[in-house]
C-alpha cells in the first residue's frame, strides 16, 4: 500500500476547502474560523488546514492538504510540502495575473521542493475565457512546464481529471527516481 500526500495551494477564497470536500466528499476535516479579512467577502476561512484522505483503487491512499493561503500562514508551507508527493496550486480566473499572489506559491515550492509535481487549476472561470486565456499566457512565462487546467473545484468530474493529471505526473516522476 502506498500513500500519496498531496498539498493544494493558492489565496484565500480560491477554493481549496471546496476542492478537498469535493474530492473527499464532504468528509474532510476543515477548521473553518470567521475570516477577519475585510478585503474578502467570506465569512469564514481556513484558519489551519483541510485534510481529506481517500481510498485510492488497489489499495493506495490520498492525503489531500488544503493550506491556508495568507502570507501570514506561509511558514506552514515548507511544512506541508515536506514528504509530499505532489502539488496543486489553484488560481483565480477573476484576478489578474500580474497581481495576484501565484508567483509567491510557485516560489515556495521551488524552495522548498524544488522537484515536485505540480497542476496548476484556473479556478472561477465560468464564462470568463479570456481571463483563462491570460492566466494561460502568464503561466507559460512563469512556469512553462507544469499543466494548467480549468478547474470548477465544486464539479467532482472536473477535479477527478485535475488529480489524474496530477497522479500521472508522479508515477513519471517515480519512474525518473527509480532510474537515478
Ligand atoms: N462560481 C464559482 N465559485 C467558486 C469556484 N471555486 C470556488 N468557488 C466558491 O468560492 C467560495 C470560496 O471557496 P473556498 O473553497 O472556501 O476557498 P479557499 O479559501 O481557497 O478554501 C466557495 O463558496 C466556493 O463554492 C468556481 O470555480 N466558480
Ligand atoms: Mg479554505
């Protein structure tokens, strides 16, 4: 039996929460407190973690570990991505790329696991195509070779298909450590 860790990061009310109760559904643990953020119109954030963990076909498990986004927290990242296996970084289609914090995750994974895979989830797209468009462009300048998909995290079809780009980036990456 195996067990896959997987961290998904990305700025508050991105919908990380929503992408671990998605995938676990509904049974994942969150530790929701009232967001004391004026800036975000939400009544409650996370304040620690979500974690989920799923029973994978063929035995394996999926611990699934939603961050909390704030720059505050981002001590706890290098902690959470510590023996992980792979990673998902969730973007905001309805804000620009050029302003929002992506590059700041990105950058703290390159430090602290330099090596792990990663997808990239374009959340809130909705109609918006060309905010998926620019998301897209800035991507392939920033990070060039990670996957990046659409993503409605409440849709358990669309966040299967983000977990199996993901799960097949880290059998490749599994089959590269083995040739080392
Ligand atoms: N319309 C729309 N709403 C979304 C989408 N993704 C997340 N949400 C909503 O955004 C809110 C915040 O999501 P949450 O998972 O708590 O964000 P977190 O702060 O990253 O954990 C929730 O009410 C979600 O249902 C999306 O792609 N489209
Ligand atoms: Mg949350």
């Amino acid at each position: 039996m195996r067990e896959h860790k997987v961290v998904v990061m990305g700025p508050l009310g991105v919908g990380k929460s929503t992408l671990v109760q998605t995938l676990t559904q509904g049974q994942a643990v969150a530790t929701e407190a009232r967001n004391s953020d004026p800036s975000v119109g939400k009544e409650f954030t996370t304040v620690a973690l979500d974690y989920g963990d799923i029973a994978l076909p063929g035995g394996d498990r999926l611990r699934l570990y939603g961050t909390p986004g704030q720059q505050r927290f981002s001590y706890l990242w290098p902690i959470l991505l510590a023996g992980a296996q792979g990673a998902i970084v969730l973007v905001d289609a309805g804000t620009h790329p050029g302003t929002a914090q992506a590059a700041m995750y990105l950058q703290a994974i390159a430090e602290a696991a330099p090596r792990l895979p990663v997808v990239i989830g374009v959340t809130r797209c909705d109609d918006n195509l060309p905010a998926l468009r620019a998301w897209e462009t800035w991507l392939q300048m920033h990070a060039p070779s990670l996957p990046v998909m659409p993503l409605d995290p409440r849709q358990m079809p669309q966040a299967m298909i983000l977990m199996d780009v993901l799960m097949s980036q880290i059998e490749c990456n599994a089959m590269v450590t083995i040739d080392e």
